[in-house]
C-alpha cells in the first residue's frame, strides 16, 4: 500500500510538473479581456491544506495594470473558498504585463484573473 501511495503522489507531482504550460495542471488560469500583453504569467501552487483535504474551487481576482506593467489595486471579487484567495492574490501581484509605450495610453478598464483550483486523480491521467 505504501508503494502505491508513493507511486500514485509521484505521479500526481509528475503531472503537476509537466503539465502547467498547458494549463491541465490542478490550477487554471482564465483572463478576462484585456488589451494588455502578459509578459510573466504566475500560476499558484495547490495550496497543500486544501489538496490534503480535498477541496476545489476557484476565485477571480481583479486588478489594475500600471503604466510600468505592475499590477495594482490587487482584490479578490468572487471565491468559492477563502483557502485559494491569498495565493490567487500573490499569484497575480508576482505577475507583470508589457509596458506601455510613450504616448500609449491605459485603457483604465479593470483586469480580472479567474484562477480555478480542481483537483486530478493520478489514475485519471495514467488513462488518457
């Protein structure tokens, strides 16, 4: 039984690991329409307490976008629970977006990001 705890939790990471750049790891990213260019992009870990117990959900956080590309007035606008907002939160904060140009200006329209946590059973992934 250990060896298949052990095995299935690699395999888990494995598919954490690999997967992210294509968004099927355990987080989503979902942007609303926004004009401005993401130049890095942060997903938030699972947070371990909500792995170990089970839980799914998501949040939208909303955001300005400087003019330097930093995101500002960082809130939290909808959260199925509040075991993802601080990290949904930081998540966003670390992102950055192409600045912009002289003369170009902010659209002044808020950003939102959708982060959504759900989790994917190892044995799932082995199937497909």
């Amino acid at each position: 039984m250990t060896i298949l705890r052990r095995t299935s939790l690699g395999a888990l990471l494995a598919v954490a690991l690999v997967v992210p750049a294509f968004g099927q790891s355990g987080v989503d990213r979902i942007d609303s329409n926004m004009e401005r260019v993401p130049l890095h992009t942060v997903i938030p870990d699972y947070p371990e307490v909500a792995r170990r117990d089970r839980v799914e959900g998501s949040v939208q956080v909303c955001f300005n976008i400087s003019r330097s590309g930093y995101p500002r007035r960082i809130a939290v606008r909808h959260s199925t629970n509040r075991l993802f907002e601080k990290i949904a939160k930081k998540a966003v904060r670390q992102s950055t977006w192409k600045p912009l140009s002289e003369g170009e200006q902010e659209s002044g329209i808020k950003a939102c990001r959708t982060f959504r946590f759900s989790l994917v059973s190892a044995i799932e992934n082995e199937q497909d």
